[in-house]
C-alpha cells in the first residue's frame, strides 16, 4: 500500500515514527514534509496529502499536527478527503470500516508514539464494508460536498 505522509513541526517527531513503522510494514511512503522541527503551517501539509489521496499518488495519508485538529480540519476541505481525527483504536478502525476514511490525523502533543503506532496498525488493516446502511450514509456525505463544490455553489 502506498501511504502519502506529512506533519507540521509539532508533529515532525512523532511522523518519524510512524514513517519507520510504514517501512517496516513494508509500505511504499510518500513523505511529504516537514523536515525537520522549524515552525511551519499545518495547512500546507494537510494540503499536500489530501491532493496525493485525491489524485491517486497514495491509497491513504496519515497526517500529524500539535493537536490533530488543525490538519483534519484543512485536509477536509480536499474534495475526496475523509480525513478523521483518531486518539483510540477503535476510531482508527472503525473510520475506514464505516466511514471509508482515507486520511489519518493524530496529534503530536495528544498521544504517545505507542498509542500512534497501534493506530496506524488499525488504520491500514481496516477495508471499508460496502454494507448499505454505511454506503447509504457515505453517499449522504458526498451529497453534500457536491453541493458545495459543483459550478456556481454557495460561498
């Protein structure tokens, strides 16, 4: 599976982790910044894997900021991007399961490198069911993003 991963300064240390864990699952990474701990704009992150998802460069993305919150906040606004913030197991899973997320998003400062290397486990073993009742509802969701991206939509 290829997976498109990024982070913002506050989530450089814990992206590092992740990015070896992918290696070792023997994941093709696309990784797509930061570098390093400078200060930078969790947009520009989120931007760059929600495109790489959205155009077909990466099956999914994992994203880290400070808190998460931020970065799934400015992935969403990607067309395509089911980005779900995760802290739990259950939610890594159950957000492909159900909802077929397709982005990742944990926060740096919220947990810790174990708790995040069991979600990335969750996040990339999980299939979308396809059952009706969920494919009823991710079609809802798509309704809606195309109502408010379709030529001459709302501002």
């Amino acid at each position: 599976m290829k997976i498109a991963i990024a982070s913002d300064h506050a989530g450089f240390e814990l992206k590092q982790s992740v990015k070896a864990l992918l290696l070792e699952l023997k994941c093709k990474v696309l990784d797509l910044g930061t570098r390093n701990t400078k200060p930078v704009d969790y947009p520009d992150y989120a931007e760059a894997v929600g495109m790489a998802v959205r155009e077909g460069k990466a099956e999914r993305g994992i994203l880290m900021c400070g808190s998460g919150v931020g970065a799934s906040v400015a992935a969403n606004k990607i067309p395509g991007v089911r980005a779900g913030l995760c802290h739990d197991h259950y939610s890594a899973h159950q957000g492909v399961e159900h909802d077929d997320m397709n982005v990742l998003v944990m926060g740096g400062r919220v947990i810790g490198e174990s708790v995040a290397l069991e979600l990335v486990r969750a996040f990339l073993g999980a299939k979308y069911t396809s059952e009706q009742r969920h494919q009823r509802r991710l079609d809802k969701v798509k309704a809606i993003e195309k109502r408010y991206t379709a030529p001459g939509a709302e501002k």
